[in-house]
C-alpha cells in the first residue's frame, strides 16, 4: 500500500488463475503459436458468402415488404372490405406467414456449403 494525499491506495497487482501462473502469461502463450493464414481462395470464398448473405437479407427484406403490401392493397383497395376488430388475428396470422417466408429467403441464400462445393468443382477440375 502506498500513500498518497491522505489516502492509502493499493498498487495494481496481476491476476492470478486457478493453476498459479499470471493472466498476462498465458495470454502470450496463446497468441504466440502458429497463426493460421487464409489462403487466397478461402479469403475470395469468405468474401463471396459474406456479400451473399447481405444481398439474401436484403432480398428477405423485400420479399417481406411486397407481400404485406401486396395483401394490404388486395384486401383493404381492391376488396373494399374494411379494417374489422374481429379479424385482426386473421391479418395478423397472414403477417406471421409472410415474416416466415422471408426468414426461409434468408436461411435459403445463406450459402454455407459454398466453400465445400468450390473445392468439389476445383477437385474435378483438376482432373
């Protein structure tokens, strides 16, 4: 402990883990080792699923937004029929349908076995 303005203040010491060495230590010890390195194909192939995940959101986005606009102006313009109290859970039901198919849009783009099926073609390829 030290003093300082009146005020006894204790001197920052390094954490200790569970089998006795420092924190700082084996932080080291970890980042250390061998660090794996991307290859050229795999960064273009992290690359290419991350650009094809954000264009499948925002073709999720969409789907979503056409048919709840679609079913809004088919039922309350075309139809005529008016906003009832009473089928509001019925709308709400279409609108849940509707969220479903765009979270499907979603989980379809989302190209995880991308990079197993680029090293199957390069593999036959090769051939």
């Amino acid at each position: 402990a030290k003093k300082q303005d009146g005020a006894v203040a204790m001197e920052m010491q390094p954490l200790k883990s569970a089998e006795g060495g420092d924190v700082e230590e084996r932080e080291r010890k970890r980042s250390s080792g061998p660090k794996k390195e991307k290859s050229v194909l795999q960064g273009k192939l992290t690359k290419l699923a991350v650009q094809i995940g954000k264009a499948g959101l925002v073709m999720s986005a969409v789907t979503v937004i056409i048919l709840v606009l679609y079913f809004v102006i088919e039922t309350f313009v075309v139809q005529g029929r008016p906003w009832l109290a009473e089928c509001t859970p019925v709308y709400v039901q279409y609108w849940v349908k509707f969220f479903i198919i765009g979270v499907t849009v979603l989980v379809v783009a989302v190209p995880e076995g991308l990079p197993l099926a680029v090293t199957i073609s390069l593999a036959y390829s090769v051939k």
